[in-house]
C-alpha cells in the first residue's frame, strides 16, 4: 500500500508519524494537529522495514482499522545530534 507520512515534533528532539493512504486528507480526528509532511509515495508493505518509526504490519492493521496510523510512543525517532 502507498502512504503519504506526515511529522510533528515532540519533546527531545523526537518526532511522531502520522501515515494515511496516498492521497487522502489527514482524518478529521487528526487535524487539531499540526503535521508537516515528511515523506510522500511510501511503499508500506509488511515484507519492508520500519517507515519513520512505522512499522509496516502495525502501520497497515492500523490502517485497516481507522483510516490512518500513528507512530507508538516508544516507536517515536529521534533526529538530531546524540548527546
């Protein structure tokens, strides 16, 4: 399945992913936040590694389920320098 992938940031320089089919609109649910796009035309298919912190399996049960998928909290990445 292709997915567009939105980021926002979180504390410590780590950021959650926000995946929905390629494109939809972010869910109604999901806009009181604010996303920016991270990547787009992802292929997530559950034989490919993690996405951003999005694991295929989890990110497509997800999917099937609401309509989109969240990065887990201990699933978020970190981008920046280690201290």
């Amino acid at each position: 399945m292709k997915v567009d992938v939105y980021k926002r940031p979180e504390n410590e320089g780590r950021y959650s992913y926000l995946a929905v089919p390629e494109g939809r609109p972010i869910p109604e649910e999901a806009t009181s936040i604010e996303w920016e796009t991270a990547e787009q035309n992802i292929d997530l298919d559950p034989n490919n590694e993690p996405v951003l912190g999005l694991s295929p399996e989890d990110a497509l049960q997800q999917i099937d389920a609401k309509g989109y998928a969240i990065s887990r909290v201990h699933d978020k990445v970190w981008l920046g320098p280690s201290v």
